[in-house]
C-alpha cells in the first residue's frame, strides 16, 4: 500500500489521531474491497461504502443518505447513480412521498452487503492476530467511548 499521508516541505505530514482512524478504517475496508472485487464486484469502490453502509433494506432517500454520509446530496447522487448502472441499487417511488425516490439495494447490492458482513469476522479475526483479544476489546471500547463523547459535543 503507497502512503496516503500527503508531503509538506518535503516531510510526510504528522499524523494525528483522525489521520491514523481513517487510515486503519481505509487499510481494514481495503481488505473487503479486495475480496468483493475477486467475487465479481469490482465496480464497488471504497466512497461506495457511504452509500452501502447507510442504506435501509427498505429504501433511503439521497438526502438522508447523504445526511448520514456527512456529504453532499449531489456527490451522493453520483455515488448511487453508478451503482444503479451497475446494477447494485435501483432507485422507485417512495410510498409514503409522492415526490421523493427512495434507494432500494437490488439482489446484487444485497449480495454485497451481505458478503461484507460475512467477512467482518475476518477482518476483526486479523486486528485479533495483530492486537491480541484484550488490546483488540479495548479498542472497541475506547471508540465507542469516543463516539459517545464527541456525538454529544
């Protein structure tokens, strides 16, 4: 993997905290990525796990997927529009809006979501390998804690 930590004055810049997330968040999606591509779906892309991660089996609007997303309704709308020429999403009528659209994931954005749930074990069983079980339920707990603090600030 090539660095992704951009060069200021000639020196990669520091990384801080939200850096290193992302990055492991980015090292760790990779690995799913990678196997999605090997299994036929090499039309997912990393910026499309805002679409798959924040949709309801049921249907979402753009707007709330981009609301959850914390983007653009125009960028998420590029987001869903190649997923639907790819056949992963279908966009139909929302029943209770007469005006609005709802993102439905196809049989074959289901068999995405569905085939990166199943290798999360896998991937966890990996940070297992690298961290230990302790250090690795520390950090799970650690996050949530993070998530709870800053969701409230």
């Amino acid at each position: 993997m090539s660095t992704r930590i951009p060069v200021l004055a000639g020196h990669e810049r520091p990384a801080n905290l939200a850096v290193l997330l992302r990055e492991a968040f980015v090292a760790l999606n990779d690995v799913v990525l990678d196997r999605l591509a090997h299994d036929g779906h090499d039309a997912v892309r990393p910026a499309h796990a805002a679409v798959f991660q924040y949709l309801d089996d049921t249907g979402t609007t753009v707007s709330l997927l981009a609301e959850r997303a914390q983007m653009t309704k125009q960028a998420m709308a590029e987001l869903v529009r190649h997923l639907e020429e790819h056949g992963y999403v279908v966009r139909v009528p929302d029943p209770t809006d007469r005006r609005a659209k709802l993102v439905v994931p196809t049989d074959r954005g289901s068999d995405v979501i569905a085939r990166a749930q199943g290798l999360a074990p896998e991937v966890e069983g990996r940070v297992v390998d690298v961290l230990g079980r302790e250090r690795r339920d520390a950090l799970c707990a650690d996050l949530r804690a993070l998530r709870e603090a800053f969701a409230s600030s």
